[in-house]
C-alpha cells in the first residue's frame, strides 16, 4: 500500500555531462560512455534503494534526452534535416530531426541498459519510453502526412522495443506522454489508440505520465497562463480511465491541478507526484505525507503510489538525492498513519 517510485530523469554525475542543464551533451565517448552511463546508472539504483524506493528506474541515465534518446537509433530520421517547430501546441520553438521515410528499428534500443539494471537490483524496475504522441510532438515529418498515421508507426516500434525490455525482466513500461496537456482532443480521438498500439501484448505493468513539464522557464511561464486551476485533465481522464493503461502519473506536488480529478480515474492505479522538480527546496516527510493524503480522499490507498511530478534532471544532485528520501519518508508516514 502506498509504494513509491520516480516518474522520469534523475540529474547526470558532473563527470558524465554539465550538471544542472537539461539535455546536457556527453562528455565522455565511445566505450568509456556506456562505462560512465553504467556507473551513473548503478549509483542511482543504489541511491534509490538506499532512500527507500520501492520500484527503481535507471534515471535516463543511458539518454540525453527522453524523446530523443530513443529516436537516435530509428531508420527514416533525418538528423542533418533540422526543422524549426513549435512544440506543445507552440509553448516554444526548437530546432528537432525530421522523418523523410518509413522509420523502423535497427535493433534493440534500450535493451542493454534494461539489462544492466535488471542484473543490478532486487526491486521492481521501471522503465520510461516516450510515447507516441509526444514523438510527433517532437520531430518534424515530410513522409506520413498526419501525425495520427506517424504516431501509428511509431507506436509499433515502441511495441517491439517494449516487449523486448519486459522479457528482459522489466515490471513497469511508463510512456512518457506530456503532449497529452497540449492537444487534449487528440488524446480522445487517436492518442490513446496510439498507447493501446505500443503495449498490444504486454503483460507487465504499463503507464501513462503525463505531467505539466520540466521546472524550466517556458513550462513555468506557461503554467501561469493556465489560470488558478488546472483542469486540462478532466478533457481525457475518462477515456484514459476505460483504456489499457494499467497506472497513470499525475503532477500534484505545487500544483493547481484539483485533486478531485483523480476520483475520473477510479479504475486505475495512480501515482501521485508529491515532489516538486521545479523548486530546489526539499519537501518535508511531512509535507509529502499531507499531499498523498489529499488524494486518498480520491484513490483508494492500495491504489496510490508516491512519486514525482516529473524528472529531476536539472537539478542539483544532493538535492534529488534529499527529495528522493522525503518522498519515502512521507509514504511511510501515511502508511503508518493508515495502519
């Protein structure tokens, strides 16, 4: 009752890119990069385990970026073709790769990170992909004509990568979908078919997180335009509710989002971000204690499971390391508290 997790990204150690910068380049290349990816990896596993977290992640320690990370490997990208595209229904502009043709894999992606993780901890692992619609989200197409039919193809490439990372012993495939915020209309029309296509035969655990963004100056700027409450939520959670989708993870921790919305998804397990990534101040036990205890007014606490609003790559490390055992402390605290 009440696990705990971490919804995405932990921040690089100094020695493997520029500290404190989202989406920092590699500094290390070649063999001594996956040597340096494996030790961040391990170290954040351990660091985890240490704090207290129930089902551990590797951190996005092996990408550089969540999107990308995974797109780096695809056939049909055009890395040389950079297109300048508004993103999240034009929050901000970005120069990003563009699909020219049928994209497909050449081969594992993640599997050999997966694979490291499994062999270096007992605990439930997670494992985060980006899911389609903010794929489309996030490259520029000359080849499909529709995001809809290009979220489609990259949802089967998602699958077959999926379905290798649960053989190789994976117990929860998160996909990363914040565009869902964005283009509420599409999560009802295509974006959750699309999901439903990318976990077609899975047996473990799937989930959705969808989140408000990094603490980073355009989503914080956008946030404050979203007005006192943040119901952009209640537009999919009741399609979400009948879907597949086994957990969703909500931003709660400092938001405006009403707690209320959670009871739309009274069939799913939900993780409920009770640590603000936007802010380097370090939550009290207490403090996270009383944020989960809000939503179990919503969801049945054998349905909760503590975790953060988002990634904490842009912030200092001791101070993820601190959020990570305020986020443990607090569940247990409620646990207690709940018998």
């Amino acid at each position: 009752m009440i696990s705990t997790t971490v919804a995405g990204s932990l921040p690089k150690p100094s020695w493997l890119a520029k500290p404190e910068q989202l989406w920092a380049a590699w500094k290390l290349e070649g063999d001594a990069l996956i040597e340096g990816q494996q030790d961040a990896a391990l170290a954040w596993l351990k660091t985890q385990e240490a704090a207290g977290i129930d089902t551990v992640t590797d951190g996005e320690q092996f990408r550089n970026h969540f999107v990308h990370g995974f797109l780096q490997s695809i056939i049909g990208i055009d890395w040389e073709l950079m297109t300048t595209m508004g993103i999240r229904d034009n929050r901000y502009d970005a120069q990003v790769p563009t699909v020219t043709e049928a994209v497909r894999r050449n081969g594992s992606v993640h599997g050999a990170a997966a694979k490291f993780c499994r062999d270096n901890t007992d605990r439930e692992l997670r494992f985060t992909l980006p899911g389609p619609m903010t794929i489309c989200d996030t490259i520029a197409d000359t080849h499909y004509g529709s995001r809809p039919e290009m979220a489609m193809a990259f949802a089967d490439l998602l699958n077959e990568e999926a379905r290798e990372l649960e053989a190789l012993g994976v117990d929860v495939i998160q996909f990363d979908e914040p565009a869902f915020n964005a283009f509420m209309g599409d999560v009802n029309e295509w974006g959750v078919d699309a999901l439903h296509r990318a976990i077609d035969g899975l047996s473990c655990k799937t989930a959705v997180h969808i989140c408000y963004g990094y603490g980073i100056k355009a989503n914080i700027d956008w946030k404050n335009s979203l007005g006192t409450e943040w119901t952009q939520y209640a537009d999919f959670f009741p399609v979400l509710n009948t879907s597949r989708i086994d957990q969703v993870s909500l931003e709660c921790a400092n938001s405006r989002v009403p707690m209320s919305l959670i009871a739309l998804l009274k069939d799913k397990e939900v993780l409920v971000g009770a640590i603000d990534v936007a802010t380097n101040e370090i939550e009290t036990p207490e403090k996270v204690a009383a944020t989960l205890r809000e939503a179990t007014e919503f969801v049945d606490p054998e349905r909760l499971i503590a975790s953060t609003n988002c990634g904490m790559a842009p912030l200092p490390r001791h101070v993820a390391e601190a959020k990570l055992v305020a986020l443990a402390q607090g569940a247990a605290l409620l646990r207690k508290e709940l018998g």
